[in-house]
C-alpha cells in the first residue's frame, strides 16, 4: 500500500521539466513541499489531455492538483456540491483496476502520473525489551541518487448534477502492486512505479493502457530504490518537515544521513 509520502515538487518547476501546461493555479502553491502526505489533501498528477471542447487536438501533458483519494464519478451528492462519504480509495489494486466498479471507469481513459520523492512504509518490529510492545518502524523508499519518482495512478471527475455551474471535483488514487526485491523486506505491497518510456501509453486519453503496464515492476526498474529506517515524526499528519527524513538508527538512536 502507499498511505503516506514525501514531495518537495514545485508544480511550475515539474511543469518546466516536462514541457507541460500548468493548471495548478494558486492551488499549487499549497501541494508544493510537504513532508508527509495523507489521503484527503490535494496532491499534484500529471495527465495528458486534449485542450477542452477541442478532441481532434494533439493532447498535451497538464499538471493538475486534485484530492488524493478517488471519487467514483457515479458517487451521489450528500449535500449541494459534496459527495458522499465512502471507502477513503487513495490506494487501487493494478492487478484489479480495470475490473473494479469504482476504478474501471478510470482505468479506461483516465489514467495519471502521481509525482513524489519516496514514500513510506511501517514494519512491525519486536519490543527491544521483554515487557515493551511491538514497535511500528517508519521506512522510508526513495530512489538513491535522489530523483523523482512517478508512480501510476488513476483520476477522476465528480459533479453534483443539481449543481450544473459549480467546479468539477478532480481526485486521484495510487495503484500498488506487489513488491519487488529488497523491498519486500519492508511490505509486501508498493506503490506501481512508471519509467518514462511508458508514459505516452499509460497516459494516452484516447485508449486503454496496455496490460503488461499494469504488472509488477521489474527488479531492475526498482534496483536504485534504497529503504532506510526514518523518524517515528511522521506517524503523526500534523507533523511536516524535513526532520521527518532523518535517518533512524536502529535501537532508538537518532542518525543523519
């Protein structure tokens, strides 16, 4: 699974590296640096889309914020402009995507890039004393060299049809897939990460992905992926900066890396 991650994207410097439009407005400013990400915030995806009311256009890649946690756009309105409560859907099955009713519609045209610097994992741990409890260790997983990550994911568009002149609600989910390698170690699941080779295939709006992208990484893919065990800081949401990734020496001792 992947319920938390870090990212120090700035949305106009991820547009710039990709020669994409960005469509974050002011909102971006607020998904730009956060070190720990939760389910519910606003989070930054890249799509690839053609220029509204216009489908015979060449699409183009769009940096877009959107709500971290899919809302099936088929989700009724609890109230004016606000959908109903359901299962917090931040995190799809790959290889159940495109059977899943709440996913499947996504996973035909919908299809995003989620940005990130790595994410984290908690491995349960015995007590280092007889009487303690079990430990909950935070790992964190990010590429060694310290480039960015892009995981797939999938988005989609609600509307309260009562409502036809207020703004879409856009939201993302995060596909995971088994995990690979050393990584195991640490969970047995992770997020589906995606090489840029693949991009235009699983990003492409006009057709269905192909099925092999949704198939675990390979272990080479994930080869430059470290995991090192980081403060117990960020089991708590509220707390957010780069404190979190101080490495933790095991034993309780804290290190820096």
């Amino acid at each position: 699974m992947c319920g938390r991650y870090a990212t120090t994207t700035n949305p106009a410097r991820l547009a710039a590296d990709l020669d994409a439009v960005d469509e974050t407005g002011a909102s971006g400013a607020d998904t730009a640096v956060s070190y720990n990400v939760a389910p519910t915030t606003q989070v930054l995806t890249v799509v690839e889309r053609h220029a509204h009311g216009d489908p015979d256009d060449d699409p183009r890649l769009r940096v877009r914020t959107m709500r971290w946690g899919l809302i099936p756009a088929w989700t009724k309105a609890a109230e004016p402009g606000v959908p109903a409560k359901g299962k917090p859907l931040f995190n799809a099955r790959a290889d159940r995507a495109v059977t899943a009713p709440s996913f499947r519609d996504s996973a035909k045209r919908k299809r995003c890039l989620v940005p990130m610097d790595g994410w984290y994992e908690w491995l349960v741990e015995p007590s280092p004393t007889e009487q303690g409890k079990a430990v909950k260790q935070p790992f964190y997983m990010a590429n060694a060299d310290g480039s960015r990550l892009y995981m797939a994911g999938l988005w989609s568009v609600w509307r309260d049809r009562s409502q036809p002149e207020a703004a879409p609600l856009l939201s993302c989910t995060i596909l995971t897939t088994d995990a690979v390698g050393a990584l195991t170690d640490i969970h047995d699941r992770m997020p589906l990460p995606m090489p840029r080779e693949h991009w235009a295939a699983w990003l492409d709006p006009d057709h269905p992905a192909p099925a092999d992208l949704l198939e675990p990484p390979s272990a080479e893919l994930v080869a430059g992926i470290t995991a090192r065990p980081v403060s117990t800081l960020v089991n708590n949401v509220r707390n957010n900066g780069p404190e979190l990734l101080a490495t933790e020496a095991r034993g309780g001792q804290p290190g820096l890396f």
